[in-house]
C-alpha cells in the first residue's frame, strides 16, 4: 500500500532494504525481550514453546513470505540464492509453527536478523547521510555500524550455524529422520550463503575504500592548465 504501482529498480530497492532494516531492527529489540522472558528455552529449544516466542517467529514469517512475493513482483537483479534463502526459512518456520517444536532452534535462528540490522543499516546509511548535523558524529555512526555489523555477522550468522548443526548431532534421535535431514541440509545451504555473503561484505568494503582512496585528490597536487595554477577543489 505504500509503494506506488510503478516504481523504478532503485527506488525500489531503497524502499525495501529500508523495510528489511527496520523488520531486522523490531526483531532484534523482540528477540531480547524472549530471551529475557524466557531463558529457560536454552536448557531444550526443541520442546521449548510459549506464546510470545510463537508470536516473534509468527511475525517474521510474515515478513519473509512478503518480501519473498515483493522481490519476485518488483526486482530485475534478485539472484537465485537470495530466494532459495528465503523459501529455506519460509518452509523451517511453516514447519515450526505447525508442529509447535523446534521453537527454541527457530529463535536462535531469527538472532541473524540483529546481523541484518547492522547490515542493512549500512547501506541505508549511505543512501540518507548525512543523519547528524555534525561530520564528526556520522564518521562516528558509520565506524560503530561497520564494527557491529562484522562483530554480529561471526556471533549471529557464523555462531549460530555452528551451534545448530551441533545440536541436530547431539539430539539427532529425537527428530524424525526426515525432518532431521532436511533441517541438517538447511542449515549447511545458510551456512554457505553466509559465507558467500562475508566474501561479498569484505570485497565491497575495500572497492569502496579504494574507490574514495583514487577519487580523494592528494594535497599536493596541482593542475598546470594555460599558465594558471588550479587548486583541484
């Protein structure tokens, strides 16, 4: 209701890394709430269950399923992994909310999404600066984003991979076999768009760090042009 019926691929893709940040930004204050409401949920998360828990995963499913449908209407560029990642999450969390288990392992997963915030925030940053008056303060917001962002990505994205398949061995006989194998393959195929999404991450980084390096005049440096001294400005 909000994006106008025709809208060009930029615009369109501000408006919705704007709406991932701030669903990753609602998720993250929420996620902390259940934990703090209920840390008895690390003792067993697949039988763990309670209605503010469901109601989070609830939530974000409907995110997921939205912005899965957005992507397929609207964007030119949504490449085949993004998608599959978002039907992975979708079917895990269906599954989730069907069966009332595996709650606990759901909301450890959801914890990638205050990664996102900071991932998000980033190019949201760029595309708004400046947020303050000051150079100063938004230099200082940029470097807070940026170290949160890696700081996130190895405990929320590469920690919580790790911990899951480790905990799909350890109560390996207590799921399905089918379910066990498909939740196993699941978390390998996130395991490995994280790594592909780091690779991304640190390659754009020292682009664009390069990038203002060669753009960024040297002090020194003068232009000689028909006998006049130009400052380069």
């Amino acid at each position: 209701m909000i994006v106008p019926n025709k809208i060009d691929e930029i615009n369109w893709l501000k408006y919705n890394i704007l709406l991932s940040c701030i669903h990753a930004g609602i998720c993250s204050i929420l996620l902390i709430i259940c934990v703090l409401r209920a840390p008895e949920m690390f003792k067993d998360p697949l039988s763990h269950a309670n209605h503010f828990n469901y109601a989070l995963i609830s939530f974000s499913t409907g995110y997921f399923l939205y912005d899965f449908n957005n992507c397929i209407q609207n964007s030119k560029s949504s490449t085949i992994a993004f998608l599959f990642h978002h039907i992975v999450v979708m079917a895990f969390f269906i599954h989730v909310l069907f069966y009332t288990r595996n709650i606990g392992y759901a909301i450890y997963g959801l914890s990638i999404e205050i990664n996102s915030f900071f991932l998000h925030a980033r190019r949201v940053l760029r595309w708004y600066s400046p947020i303050f008056k000051s150079i100063y303060y938004n230099n200082l917001l940029k470097i807070f984003i940026d170290i949160s962002n890696y700081i996130t990505f190895i405990l929320f994205r590469f920690g919580i991979v790790f911990v899951g398949l480790r905990a799909l061995h350890i109560q390996r006989n207590r799921l399905n076999p089918i379910v066990h194998i498909f939740t196993v393959i699941a978390t390998l195929a996130i395991g490995i768009l994280n790594i592909v999404l780091f690779y991304r991450l640190v390659k754009n980084q020292i682009i664009r760090k390069l990038k203002i390096k060669q753009e960024k005049p040297n002090k020194d440096e003068i232009l000689i042009t028909d006998n006049q001294i130009l400052l380069p400005s």
